[in-house]
C-alpha cells in the first residue's frame, strides 16, 4: 500500500485553474501602480453539486496577512473578483475557494419546501448544526452569540419558518463572515504583482544632453548650466529629464564629427563610450562638472517637482578602469588583447563589451547592481537602459529584483529595438517601461494593429510603452518628409495613445536634417557641441504645453487600458477614444495622419459604449483650441488640416439642462 | 552583498518559454499512443548576435537516460522539434538550448570574409582553438582525430582556405556532434506525456448487458452464454465489449420496470445499485455466474483478439457490505441514519452516496484503488467509470496515475456528461477516454464547431472524444424521429468523425421506441429482462460492419488530429476529410444530416492540400459501395438518399498512368 503521498496532506477538493492574468504559468510577475485595480478571474469548480464560495486574496510579500474580497461566478464556471493595490512595493495574490456547505443547504432546502415537501425536520436539525458549528468558531462574541440564537430557532422551527430562516440576510452574512476553510484550496503557485509608484504609468520625459543645453557652438554646457533648459521643459509640462551617459568619455579612439573614426582635438567625444583616467561608470565627466554639481542639480531637477532620468549603458572604452582593474570581464582574442564591439563587417574600435559569462561573472553582475545603487544613493530613481537586450536576460531580472526589493521606487526603461519576443521577455524579466516600434507605425493600419496588441492582450499586464517620437539615434523618415505637420501630428499621437512617453530635444524646433537616406541626425550632438536657440521660431512648444497640461487634467489619458479605436470614413484620419469606467472623462482623438493635405470625413462616435441616447445631443470641445461642437448620434463630421489643426482631442460633454434659451453641458 | 543566490548556480543564458503543448503551465500530462509523434514548439533566444542550437529531449519517466533530436528554427524565434514514443509508458520531455560557439564563428567568419577581409589569422586562430576543445571533449577516438586534424589545418589556413574549412560540412557535424553544453539551459518544468497503448485511440465498442446476450423475454443470460453475442460484434468488426456493472444487485428499495420505485418479485433490479449478501464491488452478480466464470469469459473474449470493458460505477445499494464494514464512509443524518442519494426533489432510495472527504477518506480511497487493481488482476483492462464528475478530480487524479505505474495498459473511459470545463478537467486529470456531446451535436453547424474544438483545439492533447450513439441512458431524439436512416447517419458520423466509438446494442437493430417525451427508452432493459431477436429485419449490422473493415483499412480513420470540414453547396450535407500526413491515405466523407430527404450540391475538395493539380483527375472510390468516380478540380456534385445511401466514404485514388484506353488509378 503507497498511502504516503495521501497521509502527507490533504489533496485539493475544488479545482481553480486557467488563471487570468497568469503569465508563463506564474514565471513572470504582473505589473500595476499604486492605485490601480486588478480584474483577476479563473474557473472554479467541484464535483456534485455543492455550492462554492471563493475569495481574491493578496498581500505584499513578506507580510503574513491578506487581504481578501470575495469572487463572484460569472457564466460556465468562471468567478472574478478584483484587488486593489495602495503600496509601491511586491505583491503576491492567490484565489482560495471551498465547499460552502451552508449555501449547499439553503439551495437544498429551497428545493425541497418549493417541491411542496413539509417533512423536513431532519434538514432543519442539519442547519441548526451547521449554524452551531459556525458559532463556535466566531470570535466574535456578538456574532457568536447572534449564530447560537439562530440554530436554536432551527432547531425548533416548522418548516415553513425553516424557509423563512434560511433566506434571512443576517444569518448568511453572520454564515460566510465565518465560513468552515477546513477544506478549502488555494491557487499555487501564489501570483507576484510589481505595484509601480504612478510615474511609471503617466509622465512625460524629455531628453537632452547636459552639454548641449546651452546651445553654445563651440563649447560644453556644465551641470550648473541646466537649469534654463530645465525651466523650459518644466513650462511645456514634461516630468521627467532624462540625461544620456554623464560619465567620463574615453579618449582612446574616440570618434569625431558624423562618427568620423577619427576626432580632431576639441571633439567632445560620445558619451557612450563610458570610461578614462577620470574614472568609470560611478563618475561624472569632468567637463560636466563634479559629482557635487550633479547632486546640487538632482535637488534643483527635485524642488521643481521633477525628476532626473540616468542613462545605463554598460559600454566601456578602452580607457575605463575595468578595463585593467578586471580584464578578465571582457573578451579576449587568442593573442590575449580584449576584442572591440563587431557587427560584421563594421568595426566599433571605441568601445569594448562585456563578457556577462565571464567566470568571474558574479563580481561582474554584483558590481554592475552597484552602480545602479551608488547613482540611487546619489537621488536618481529611473534609469534608462542602453541595449538591454545584448545582455543576458537572467541578469536583468537578477538585478532588477535585487535592486527593487530595497528600492521598489526604482524605474527601468529598456531601450531595446529588437525582435519582438526578445522585447516581450525584457518587459516579462522586469523593465517597468519599454522603447516600442511607435516610431515606426505611421499608418492608420499599423497603430491600430500595434496599439491594440499593447493595450488590449496579455502585454498590458507586463509591457508598458514609453512612445518616444524621435531619439539621438533616430530621426524618422516621417518627420524628415513631413516637416511641422509632422511634428505635430507625432506629439498628439505619443501623447494620447498612451500614458507615458517622450521627445529629445530639439523635437519642439522641428530639427529633421537627417544623414541622407537614413534616419539619423545630420551633425549630431552624439559627437560635436550643437548650437541652438531653443526658442526659434516655427517652434510647436505650445502645442506640446498644452497636450501636457490636458494629459493632465484628464483622468481617461492617464490610463492605459481604455484605449479603443473607432471607425472614420477616411483611412487618413485615426480615431480613438479614452474614457474612464464610470465615464466622467471621456475624450475622443482624432488626427489626420496625412502631414500634407486637409482630410475629412464623417467619424462613429461609440455612443452606446458612453450611454449616450441616439437621439441626445452632447458637447464635444477641442481642449487644443477651446473649440465646441453639438452633435448627435454617432456619425458626425469632422476635417483636420495639417498645418492648422492636425487633430482634435475632444472632451465629450453631457446634457445637463435648459436654460430657456440654450442647452448646457457639463 | 546578497550573492548567495548567485553563487549556488549558474543562470540561465537561454530564454526557453510559451512551450506549446504545455497544459496549465505543466501541471497536466499531454496525452499520445505508442508509435504517434508529438510536434513541440518553442520561443527560443538569447542576447545579442550569438547562434544558438537546440535540442528535444524525451525518456520514459524514471530512465537516466534521454532520446533527442534537434529542433529547427522557424520565423521570429519560434523553433519546432518532433518526438516519437514506442513504449507503453509515463514519459517526459524538454528542450535544451545553448549559444553555439562555432556556429557564430561560422557566421562571422563568412561575414567578415564575405566583406572583403582578408586578414583574418585571429579569427582563424580563434576556430581553430574551438576545434580543438571540441576534440579534448570527443570520447569517439576517430572523431577526435578528425577534429585535431580540422584544428591544425585552420590554424594554418590563409583567410580563402579557412572560409573554406568555416563551411565545410564534416567539420559541421564532427561540431553539431560534440557541443559545448557548458553553457546550455534546460527548461523547466519538465512536461509528462502519458503514452497510451494504441487501443486508447483506436478501437470500436459494443455495449450489452450480459443478462440480455440471448435476448430471453422471462430470464437472465449468465456469462457462460455470451459468445454468441460476443461472436456477433466480433463479426461486425467491434473490438472492445464493455459490460454495465457485474456486481450483486441490492435488494433493498430495488426500482422495478421502467424506474418504478417498487419492484416485483423477479425483477432482476438495477446493475447501478451495487452490492448485497453476496458481495460488493469485488463480487460478481450470482444470476451471471460465478467469479471463475467471468474469467473464463475474458479469455475467451481475449482469444478472438477482443477485450472486456468493465462498468466502475461507484454507487452502493443500502445491503452493500461497505455500509456495515465503513459506516464512516457514508453521509449521515443527524439522527445517525446512512443519507441516500437525492438530487431534489428527486430521490434515489435504493443508493447510497460515498463521502470522498470522509476522515477516513485515506482508506476508502484506497479501497477504491484496490477494486480497479482486483478486476485488473482478472484480465480487465478497460474501466468505464460512471459519474466521475461527482467524484473529487484530485482522487481521480491521484487514483489513474497510481494505477497506471504499475499497469500503463489500464484505460479509463470518463462517463462525465456534464459542463464543459468539469468535462475538460477530469480528461486533464488523467482519464484516456471521454463520453462526449456527440449524442447531441446534429446539424452541420454543431457538428462542425464542436469537432474542430475537440481535435483542432488544445483539447487535442489531452481529451480523446469517445463517440457513443446511444447509450441505456440516452436515446437521443434524432434516432427516434429519424428512423432507419437516421441510425445509418449517425453510425457513419460516429465511426469516421473519430476513431474510437461505441454503441449500445440494439442500436444495430434500430430500436427507438422511448418514455413519451424523453430522450429514455421505454422498457429499459436496465430494469428487466429484454425480449430481442438479435438479426431482427431492418437491421443495419452489414453497413455498420462495411464501416467497422473501412476504418480498419484506411490509416487516415485511424489518426484523431487530421480531421478537416470542406465547404459543400448545401447545409444538410457534412464533408470532411482525413488524410495522412504522407497522403498515401485520403478519405473524403459525405453525410447527408437529413434523415428524410435526398439531399445534393456540389462538394469543393482541398485539392491542392493534397497536392492535387487543378486539371488532374482523380478517382474517388466509394469504400462502402464500391462505386467509383472520376473528379476534378475541386468543385464536385454529390447527391445522397438517407434510405440507400446516406454517405460516401470516399477513399481518393491518384492518377498513375493511361493503358492506352483507359486511365489507371492506385
């Protein structure tokens, strides 16, 4: 006889499976902010026909308590429920569910007195004991006493009061606050939930490089030179200032002008080649400044209620300390020197990578973590990193779980242009954000396709896209060809598809002097100083304040989910709807994705989805231009001119009364 | 520093995940036979540019050693891979990957030399000291020796030779042969996959109750008396005889004819109330026999190459040893009387339910356990179960795989007809066979819906569709309105839609008469003795054995997954089609739903899915009547009588030559 495996414990009564969300089988934690709820739902069932009862329960890991909301059965075996989530920190939920032998009870006794049956003396007597047994497990002295009061009453009801006591809503509420778990099974393995701070949902970034932000032609700005480029994307709305690599830029090697492989005395140099005598990845270069001014700066980027984004790009330069400190991390040829960067047949002479399975590669991961925590120390909170996916997948998720578990504050942007499941596992591993192909997805087609996987499967549990319309490595074609209307048009759609996102300098003066024939800058400031007038004129900071200053206003854009796209009669214009659950803040987007023509035609406003009558008027006001329109129904008519108005974003208002003379919205 | 967990191991470098078969993450087995194969699916990647391989693993759960294969890559990181199982066993599978250093090397090195690079001696030294590790890992004396030959002659090859070496392919397969799996990830769980005889997927049942074998109107058959019952479904081409239960009938509230709670003396009661003076689940019915009768008969049955099935129903009448023995196995009442089954109102006095949570449940589960082992101990290697959906999933669980440790031939057919994801759950669980909705999927619509969920679906890899046209609880409307036609309709759907099936007897002779207005029969010979002329006139037994030797014949109706539904003018007429992988076996079947009419249309056959040319003729052959026409292209006309001729099975013939005068056919 093999009873071991029966002695050792109880095996399941109720089957709870086909969890969702559940990602790779629980491999993968989900992803909320503070605030944010979660739908959780899964089929629960048993054998016969007991009555089940579950609960949603969830904890933030480490804490012995749960806490716990009763699910409710929806169709064919599926139950929801849903849990709320108040702390940035790691969190577990799990679903427990049982025989619920008193609603087993109360449906049998129904029947049984509904079938006209009035012998039911032995029932009686088994919910009396039901009741008795759930008094003596209350510890509440109240409830026990009110329990004990209700199982004497069973015990000597007829029938008739029997069907009375059994549907009395006192009894089973006081009945499942102290339901009988002996039985009960619980969901394994327990799903982690990261909750985010809310910044990793909703901020607007804007980069630039510290050496630019005076726009001075020959010279470096310092640290101590920011604060006006700061001040500036502080007005047009932006959150968050995000920095390329401020560490020392190697000598050996480095690359001119227009990546020239050779610079001429002066050359600012690029500062991702990390590394010289100054020192390595927990050092600033000195033509910044010092790590002081760095840190004054931190607290200046912090009283204007912003904050400071890092760059973390694990290259280094033939002159960085690791390079004779630990040799060994690198790759070497046979002859012993450290091979350079290759992508056959181009050379990257200026910098060297990392062998992440190095034998030595616990101190190498370690010291990598530790300089994640020494810029942590130094105030940065989110970091953007470099090319994650040409590095090992493991060591993220190490890393990042080692750097949160202490810091759950800490964001990680993961800047990877890649294969799109190598982008889905970077997002599963844990980066709170995500570079996506928004870049790339210009046509009506392709951002709905795109946006809809986004948003609408399973990656909007674990992937979140930061849309960025242009970065130092890419100028797109679009924005080369399709000048201001462009720009425009790009700022609306990064900044209303969905909740966080961003623009390097030099976006807001419609800069798109590309290298011919590809989609880089013409004299980029990766390699030389760049002269600017950050106020010159066809600038759109305008435009981008005021997307900024509705982002904000409007809960609907601060979500990501609620994105839905909607038919419009003309395959130039996109349209798309934010609206919040209970509706309070609905807002319509419509843009002309044609960078040179006037488009119109007649959109389909969803009205049943916003319970808005056919036949009742509402206000639809362009928060852009202040503009309102009445419409009604769903088909109404709208024309965008680029230059003038690429796109309306309309709040919907609803009829709230008369005047006498004029209808009025609210 | 937390390097604790970095320091016990190593992890992983390749992303290995959304595996596909992969039931609930793991947690169930996938379902095959001996001699099918099983194609297995992965993402697989890795950071950066590197190459990777990967291998399937397989072995019998419990062996060191593993069977492999390599996988192949497809588009977008997805690889496949196939695995083949030849033994009747608990198996395991998983994939290994690692980053293949020569295979980068290879690639590089064309790279390189493909660009122009002539001055390549690090790169070939670099080859060459791979080459050289590989044969220090060779355990094969003359592989080694090959590879120190291929090492020398890199290491002094000009860059024109080595590109030579870099391609050539016995120093391909000497690398594939000896890999580098230092670095190699395996994935984790490792997924079960219980291998089933073949019989678990292929085989035709026929049902009849050992009492009724001579059809006598006053009295019982005993077992002794069944060959020429047995003879008779062996001559129709069934394979598997499954009894309802054996056991001593109760006398104790013993139903009379047609359910009626009172029975005369005589009445030979219910064989689902089990157990009395003369035993319980381990005992046999003495009106049939005697235990040594029983195994007589199963040799006998095992000599005609047949095999019993036996009824586990587990119901025990109020005189069943088990009340006295195990009291604590029952539900009590509160006055401390045994509760017999109810489904409210209705009541089942003469059956007792067991208590799976019962405190004593350790026992009575083993109990349970050692009932199955006792009949498989008498030669019984078939166990129709009844109602496992009252039953806790976790004993049934538990309860499979302790039997099928020791006795992987011991099939389980689940006679759950119930909701769908309970259904779903106990085939996952661990049940070989599963009743279905078959009885009520009729029109085209439901028929085609269905079939495609059951072996197009995930479904596929665990829940095998058992197809019963009638059973002795289930007289379905169809058959009762639709006459003869009807029962020649439904036979072909049965035994072409899925390859194992089953009927009750007298079912051939088309008996339908039922309770007015239920889908039950009347005179059941569950609760009497049954008057039937085995060979009655409108039989069907010539066409149900033609299909019987069709199936036999043709390996297309043997497999499960390669069924296919083809568009056909006309919405009572069902075409599909079932092809081996090869296509040396097409068959194309015709039905027409319409038990009344003669209905036509034109048929559209998947020509180029069986690499069919558009002008090639081809010859269907009617399997069942021998009839032969010529066709081509796709679109073809059928025309179908529900009395003469309600189906064509065709089996396609391609054209192989002209005799001069006439095509030729194989």
């Amino acid at each position: 006889m093999s009873t071991k495996q029966l002695t050792l414990e109880r095996l399941p009564t109720v089957v709870i499976e086909n969890l969702d969300p559940f990602l790779d089988g629980g491999r993968y934690p989900i992803k909320r902010v503070v605030g944010q709820e979660l739908k959780i739902s899964a089929d629960v069932f048993k054998e016969g026909h007991d009555q089940l009862s579950a609960n949603l329960k969830w904890r933030k890991v480490g804490q012995p308590d749960w806490h716990q909301a009763p699910m409710r059965p929806l169709e064919n075996d599926r139950w929801e429920g849903v849990c709320h989530f108040i702390e940035n920190a790691l969190h577990e939920f799990t679903i427990e569910a049982w025989e619920d032998h008193f609603k087993s009870w109360q449906v049998e006794y129904a029947k049984k007195f509904g079938a006209g049956n009035t012998e039911l003396r032995t029932e009686l007597d088994e919910g009396s004991i039901l009741v008795e047994k759930t008094a003596n497990r209350a510890t509440l002295k109240q409830d026990k006493e009110q329990l004990l009061t209700f199982s004497k009453q069973l015990k000597s009801a007829d029938a008739h009061l029997g069907a009375q006591l059994a549907k009395n809503p006192e009894l089973s509420g006081l009945m499942a606050a102290w339901p009988d778990l002996d039985l009960r099974t619980e969901f394994h393995p327990y799903v982690r939930v990261v909750v985010d701070r809310a910044e990793a949902l909703f901020a607007a970034w804007y980069e630039f490089f510290p050496r630019s932000a005076e726009g001075k032609p020959n010279a470096g700005s310092k640290f101590r030179d920011c604060l006006g480029r700061i001040d500036d994307a502080k007005a047009m709305g932006f959150d968050v200032i995000y920095f390329p690599p401020i560490h020392p830029i190697g000598f050996t090697k480095r690359k001119g002008k227009n990546n020239s492989v050779t610079s001429e005395p002066g050359d600012p140099g690029v500062p991702y080649a990390i590394g010289s005598q100054f020192g390595g990845h927990k050092a600033v270069e000195p033509d910044l400044g010092t790590l002081d001014d760095f840190d004054w700066l931190v607290n200046q980027v912090r009283s204007r209620g912003m904050e400071i984004a890092l760059d973390f790009a694990i290259n280094c330069s033939p002159d960085h300390p690791y390079v004779k400190e630990h040799p060994e991390w690198f790759f070497h040829r046979p002859d012993g020197t450290i091979k350079y960067a290759e992508n056959p047949p181009k050379k990257y002479e200026d910098v060297y990578p990392l062998n992440f399975h190095t034998p030595d590669w616990v101190n190498l991961w370690e010291e990598m973590k530790e300089v994640i925590l020494f810029w942590v120390q130094h105030g940065v909170r989110i970091f953007r990193v470099d090319n994650p996916h040409t590095k090992p997948n493991a060591f993220w998720e190490w890393m990042i779980s080692e750097v949160q578990r202490d810091h759950p504050d800490i964001i990680f942007l993961a800047e990877a242009f890649t294969r799109p499941k190598m982008m889905k596992a970077l997002a599963k591993g844990g980066f709170t954000q995500s570079y996506t192909y928004f870049t790339w997805r210009n046509t009506k087609w392709e951002l709905t396709e795109y946006l809809t996987e986004l948003t609408q499967t399973e990656m909007k549990y674990y992937f979140r896209g930061n849309f960025f319309t242009n970065t130092p490595d890419i100028l797109p074609f679009l924005l080369q060809a399709g000048g201001r209307p462009a720009f425009l048009i790009r700022t609306v759609l990064a900044a209303t598809l969905t909740t966080v996102y961003g623009i390097y300098s030099g976006f807001e003066l419609c800069e798109n002097v590309p290298v011919p024939g590809r989609e880089e800058y013409l004299n980029s400031e990766k390699y030389q100083f760049k002269e600017r007038d950050w106020n010159a004129p066809g600038n759109i900071k305008d435009y981008i304040t005021k997307l900024n200053l509705i982002r904000r206003h409007n809960r609907a854009l601060r979500e990501y989910e609620n994105l839905r796209f909607h038919t419009v009669e003309n395959e130039q214009i996109l349209f798309y709807s934010k609206a919040t659950e209970a509706l309070e803040n609905i807002i319509l987007v419509l843009v002309n994705l044609d960078c040179f023509n006037t488009q119109s035609g007649f959109a389909y406003v969803p009205i049943e989805t916003f319970n808005i009558d056919g036949s009742e008027p509402y206000q639809v006001e362009d928060l852009i231009t202040g503009d309102k329109y009445t419409w009604r129904g769903r088909r109404n008519f709208v024309m965008l001119d680029p230059h003038t108005r690429p796109a309306h974003v309309f709040r919907v208002r609803r009829l709230v009364g008369m005047d006498g003379s004029q209808i009025i919205f609210a």
